[in-house]
C-alpha cells in the first residue's frame, strides 16, 4: 500500500523533476512505516520541512553560497570551508568542513553528524558522505531525525511552529512557506 503516490507527490512540490518526484515517492513508501511516519499530517508536516530544506527535492547538496563558496583564487578548492574547523559540528579534522558539507533532505552537516547517523542507520556515512544524496538514504536520514527529535507528536496537533524550530533551529526561517507546503500536502492526502 502505498502512503503517497507520484501523483499527489507532483501536486505538492509543483516545481520537482519526474524523475525526483519518482524516485523519492519510492523511498517514502519503503521508509515511511519504518519511522511510523504514516498519517496524512506526519506526511503532511514532513513535506513541508523538506520542500523548504530541499528545494522541492531539487537539493540534495548544499550548494555555495557568499558565506560558503569557492576561493577565487582557487576555483577547484571544494564548497564548505564555512565549516572548516567548527568544533561544535564536529570538524576536528583539516578537510572536514568540506567533506561534510550539507547534504541530503535535511541537509546533514558536519562530521559528528554523519558519524551519528552512521552509527544510527548503520551506514557508513563518515567514509562516504556521498551516500546521504541518495534518495532511500536521505529519507531514511530524514525520518530519524524526524522521529529521534521528537516531531510526530508535533505533527500529529499541527504544531508546524516547533517542528520548524526543531528542524532548522530558527522558527522564523521560511516559516510561512513551510506551514504553506505542509498545509497544501495535508489537502492533496486528505482529498
């Protein structure tokens, strides 16, 4: 049985390439009930996190920004030097910031993260920090987060401010588009 379909998928990230849209609609049907994930508003509020973090599935690398780009003078020198040294993510080591730069729907970042969600999903993240852009595996890192942080209660008495917080940290980061897409998602399952 199938939680979501490309269809109703399509209707609520609108701008996603059939092929994402194909993709990651087979990674939620197989990794959904592991998470218990499972109600059109757990779906629902789920969506709406990733639609804003991903860019409708469009992201799973965080891509350069003027806080995180390339040296100029170094043009093949890697994105994530932002994150070079930064202690609290858990980059001790020189190279860290940019081997783990965001990735995924939830955008994992940092080398204690990985290394917890190795330990976590038994997948070796650490070694290869590629393997969060792929589709079943970045669901799967998505849906823990999801669960470990305690958001499916949330979730399920449409608190979209908190788990908004709980994902992002701040509140008022993208808050109107995230309760818009989670909304749009709870219609399109509950019609």
């Amino acid at each position: 049985m199938s939680l979501i379909t490309p269809d109703q998928l399509k209707r609520i990230f609108r701008n996603a390439k059939e092929d994402k849209i194909n993709l990651f609609c087979e990674a939620f049907n197989k990794v959904f009930p592991q998470y218990e994930i499972n109600t059109p508003k757990r779906i629902a509020a789920f969506l709406g996190q990733i639609a804003v973090e991903s860019g409708e599935l469009k992201y799973t690398k965080e891509l350069p920004s003027k806080y995180n780009k390339r040296d100029p003078k170094n043009p093949n020198e890697p994105t994530g030097t932002l994150y070079e040294g930064r202690i609290n993510l858990g980059n001790k080591m020189v190279g860290d910031g940019p081997k783990y730069i965001g990735r995924g729907l939830i955008q994992l970042t940092g080398r204690a993260n990985y290394t917890l969600y190795k330990e976590k999903l038994g997948i070796d993240l650490v070694e290869n920090p590629e393997l969060a852009c792929d589709p079943e595996v970045s669901v799967q890192i998505a849906c823990r987060y999801f669960r470990d942080r305690a958001l499916l209660p949330l979730a399920d008495v449409w608190n979209l401010e908190e788990v908004t917080r709980r994902v992002n940290g701040n509140a008022k980061l993208h808050l109107k588009e995230r309760i818009e897409y989670s909304e749009k998602a709870l219609k399109v399952l509950s019609g």
